[in-house]
C-alpha cells in the first residue's frame, strides 16, 4: 500500500543518491519497523516516516528546514497516498518537522522509535551514535550494540576527516 508514498518520494527527490537518499530511508524504515516491535509504535506511522523524513531535503550538508518541508509535503499527500486519523497525524507532522534537532521524546513511542531508527543509521556518515541522543529503551540499546561492534574500529570521523569528504562530495 506505501508503494505509490515510495513512488512518489522517490520521483520528487532532488538529491542523486547519497547519504540522505533512499537508501537511508529503507534502513531507516527496517529500523523502526524493528524497533516498534518493542516500543509498540505504530508500524505504519514509522513506515510513513521513514519514506518522507529526508526527502525534501535540497542539500546533503545544510539544510535545517527540510523536516517542516516534509511535514508540509505529508499534509499534501495525505488521502492520496496514505491515510492517518488526525491524532496520529499531529504526531506525524511533530516528527518530521523536528527529526533533525537532536531532541528526544520519551512520552510518545510513535516519535521516539521514528527519531531513534533514523539516529541508528549515522555510522553511514562515519558517526557512532551516542545514547543519550536515544528516546527509547530499544533505540537505547540498538545504540550500545553499534557503540560494542565499534569498540575496536572506531569510525568517528576527525574534524578534518569530515572536512576532506565534504571537499570530495562537492568536487563529484
Ligand atoms: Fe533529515
Ligand atoms: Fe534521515
């Protein structure tokens, strides 16, 4: 049924690829799907999340409204290609606007397990993520099982690591 959401997500990205493309929103969408089997989120909530969150985004480095861009792109597409009851959709709307802020959200599962899966994805970038940055005990602990798997090849990017991808993204 999200296949059309997918579909149109995809068609409408402006971006080729790279970290923030669909790709990531696949794992991001494994993720949560995992996740919510433990925070008993909602699965098509996070599954709508997860196709929408990065999708308006114009740039791969700067771009801080691209959550409210996808908050306003879900009102749009909402009975078209996916339908939510409006409590739901408040929430959705909450999560896409903010998922980028570094926030948590420990009173509602339906955000939280949408925040973690997409945190749960940094080492994609090279960044390990960090616990406290987690709303969930299953986030929580997905988060300490990235941190124990790197424990011995740490992958955290140095400031001029980090300054010489970008360099090499923007000379593509
Ligand atoms: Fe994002
Ligand atoms: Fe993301």
């Amino acid at each position: 049924m999200l296949n059309t959401l997918w579909n149109y997500c995809e068609g409408h990205f402006k971006l080729h690829g790279g970290d923030h493309g669909p790709s990531h929103w696949r794992r991001v969408e494994r993720n949560a799907i995992a996740l919510a089997a433990h925070t008993g989120a909602n699965e098509l909530f996070v599954r709508i999340f997860a196709a929408i969150h990065d999708s308006c985004r114009e740039n791969e480095f700067d771009d801080p409204a691209h959550g409210s861009r996808a908050a306003d792109l879900a009102d749009k597409l909402r009975g078209e290609y996916f339908e939510l009851e409006e409590g739901l959709m408040q929430n959705l709307r909450y999560a896409l606007s903010f998922h980028d802020t570094g926030d948590t959200c420990l009173d509602n599962p339906n955000i939280g397990t949408c925040w973690d899966a997409d945190r749960l994805d940094l080492p994609r970038v090279g960044i390990v993520p960090l616990p406290r940055f987690f709303s969930t005990d299953a986030g929580r602990e997905k988060c300490l099982e990235i941190i124990r798997n790197h424990r011995d090849k740490p992958i955290t990017l140095t400031p001029e690591q980090m300054l010489a991808q970008i360099e090499k993204l923007r000379n593509k």
